[in-house]
C-alpha cells in the first residue's frame, strides 16, 4: 500500500524540519515539504502526525535472538527474543550474536532465528562465531560464512579481556580479522570483527596491537561494552583517533552502574570531547546475561539485556537537553555506514521505508519496518508466530 506521512518533524538524522514522505514497495519513495493528495481512486493510506518527530528507525547490532546467558548452569539459558520485544523498542534492523555459550547454542540456530525475525517482519542479520576460538561456524571457515550465508555480516562476539574468553593471540585475532576483512570484500558485506570487551586489566592492549602490527582497518575490529568500566572509556576515547568504531552498550538503568556508564552518560562525554561523532555506536545487548562475578570467577547476581534500554538512553539524553540531531546518528546513520547498508539508518528518497514516530521527549508513538506498520499508539500490531497477544 502506498502511504503518505504528513506534517513530521524530520530527523534524518539531520533536522529537516516538517516534511511530508511517500512510502511505496518499502521505500521512501519522495520527501518534499508538501506532498500533493493522491486521487481516490489510488489505494493509499495519507496519516497527519501533527508535528511529531520521525525518526530512522534504530539499529541494534547487538542482541542475543537466541538468548544468551548459561555460565551457572543450563537454567541461567536466557530465552529467545520475541518480535514485539525488538519492534517496541523502536528496532528496525537487528544483529544477532552468540555469546560465552557457543557450545549448546550453535550458528545455525541463529542463522535459523535470524531468518525468522526476516519472516515476520523485521531487518535481520547476524554474526557467525561466538567468544571463542575456534570460531564456531556454520559451513567450516569464516570466509564461507560470511561469503555464502546471506545473513552472516561478519565475525561477533568475540572476547577479549575477559576470564570467560579463549585468552586469544595476536596472531589468532590477526587471523580472524583478516578472513573477515577479506571475505567482506568478496561479498560486498561489512566483514567486521565485533569484539566483546571484558573487566580484565589488558582491556583494549590487543586491539591497539593489533592495529600496530598489521594492515588490517581499524574497522574491521569493533570494541563494544566500552562503557562497562571508566578506564576501558578512557582507553576507547584515545583509540578513537586511529579511525575505528566504538560500541556503547545500553545497561538496564535500574541496574547499580558500579563503575559502569551508562549510556547516555557515555555518548554525551564522546560528543563533549570532540571525538569522532561518526565512530561511536550504540547496542542493547539485549536478551543478554549481564553476570556479576566474585573474585573466583562466580556469579553472584546476574541480569538480562533489554532491547528498550536503547530508547531509554535516547530519552535520557533528552532529558539533559542534547539536540536529538546531535546524538541520533549514534543509534542509525554510524551503524549504518560500518555495516556498509547505504539504504539504512536515515530518512532520504531512495532509502528503506524503516522509521519511527516519537513524541518530544522521545516517547515511541510508531515503527514502520519497510514500509509496514508493526507499532501503533505505542502498542505493537504485528507480532511473532508464538507471541500471545490479548490484542
């Protein structure tokens, strides 16, 4: 169906100002100031939004569409994410990851969850491998997968710094980073390393190691869960200035930040201090373990990633008077750029018809995923095929 969404506050994520736009075959097929009324004898749907914002809609390119979790045991297995957990969070387009678990929890099942959220609705890609090394994959190298399984994207998460990591070798992440590297280029696909950053003292050494001794691009090799202590920020902040992207994660506010950040604090200290606005990233984590550990390597308090916590730091920044064109690109366009989708993560003529409708301070009205309605009045109206609904 042809649609016609007037009278928006665009955010693209630039301010526009009000425009209206025409959504046809999952594209934003025109936007101009003012559209003119289609004849009624052409099926469309034509909506006012009365000054609300529209916005590309967010880019999570970390969530575990499997669950995550498992280090305590077979009952700490996080359940899989569902539909309406992603598309109430304003998610449009998401990337799956395994975790420490890459043992029960195998690449083919993801792939398999991937292609799912695809059917229901949703942009979905994923990462092959998981924390260790091997790399767990589905058709026996890294270069395959990311060459010959369509939503494989690249290599994630894995660990580095962290007790529950393989404790790689330069030369091994070397290795890796190169397969993806070059097997991004034969697909045309972003071939990144996502690396998941943990508490241990060596933080981001082999990251800089690794640029150092090598020809690698520093984007091929991403940092996530840089906020997770205040030394491994600062550490992020000085590797900024060798042209790789940094990846904020989005903590449950509830939870204590300890010596954590919290996103919004996050983003807002990079953009303070001038570092490249059009490096850093931000994801959920969502559906994630988020394990405290004794000093043994124990847990003693575990919660689970949320996708909304990505709408909550956008809120919170708000709140603390950022301009939403200022940090916007934090959540869309920059996500965008690293995983090479020129029709994602902004709102021109030409791009996927993926958008939201938030209110001022950045409350979800609606979420249109090419081109289909999947939230309305901030309740969801589509949902996955085992979802119970009262709707």
């Amino acid at each position: 169906m042809l649609r016609i969404l007037r009278n928006a506050e665009v955010y693209a994520p630039e301010h526009l100002g009000k425009r209206d736009l025409l959504i046809a075959d999952r594209k934003i097929a025109a936007i101009a100031e003012s559209l003119p009324r289609l004849p009624a004898g052409i099926e469309h749907e034509d909506i006012d939004l009365g000054g609300r914002r529209l916005t590309p809609g967010l880019i999570d390119a970390h969530v575990h569409l499997i669950g995550g979790g498992g280090e305590a045991g077979p009952a700490t297995r996080v359940p899989p994410v569902q539909l309406s957990q992603l598309t109430t969070a304003g998610i449009t387009t998401v990337v799956g990851v395994l975790g420490t678990d890459g043992t029960t929890r195998t690449v083919g099942d993801l792939v398999a969850r991937t292609l799912g959220l695809r059917e229901e609705g949703l942009g979905a890609h994923c990462y092959t491998g998981s924390y260790q090394i091997p790399v767990p994959t589905l058709t026996g190298s890294v270069r395959g997968d990311i060459v010959y399984v369509d939503p494989i994207i690249g290599v994630g998460e894995l660990a580095l710094s962290d007790h529950r990591s393989s404790q790689p070798t330069l030369d091994e992440l070397l290795r890796i980073a190169s397969d993806a590297h070059v097997a991004g280029m034969i697909s045309g696909k972003a071939g990144i390393v996502h690396l998941h950053m943990g508490d241990g003292d060596r933080g981001l050494d082999l990251v800089r190691r690794a640029l150092e001794h090598s020809e690698i691009p520093a984007r091929v090799l991403q940092p996530t869960h840089i906020n997770r202590n205040r030394r491994l920020f600062e550490e992020a902040c000085a590797l900024a200035s060798r042209g790789g992207y940094l990846d904020v994660t989005a903590f449950p506010e509830e939870d204590d930040p300890g010596d954590s950040m919290y996103a919004a604090e996050a983003i807002a200290r990079w953009l303070h201090a001038d570092l490249p606005a059009d490096r850093l990233t931000c994801s959920s984590d969502g559906l994630g373990c988020m394990p405290v550990f004794d000093g043994h390597g124990h847990i003693c308090a575990m919660d689970v990633g949320r996708p909304a916590t990505l709408l909550a730091a956008i809120g919170q920044l708000l709140a603390d008077g950022l301009p939403l064109e200022r940090f916007l690109p934090v959540f869309t366009r920059n996500i965008a750029e690293l995983l090479r989708w020129p029709h994602k993560g902004r709102i021109t003529a030409g791009a996927d018809a993926d958008l939201l409708v938030m209110s001022q301070t950045g409350q979800l009205d609606a979420v249109l995923a090419c081109g289909s309605w999947l939230v309305r009045d901030g309740r969801p109206v589509v949902f996955g095929r085992f979802e119970r609904s009262s709707a």
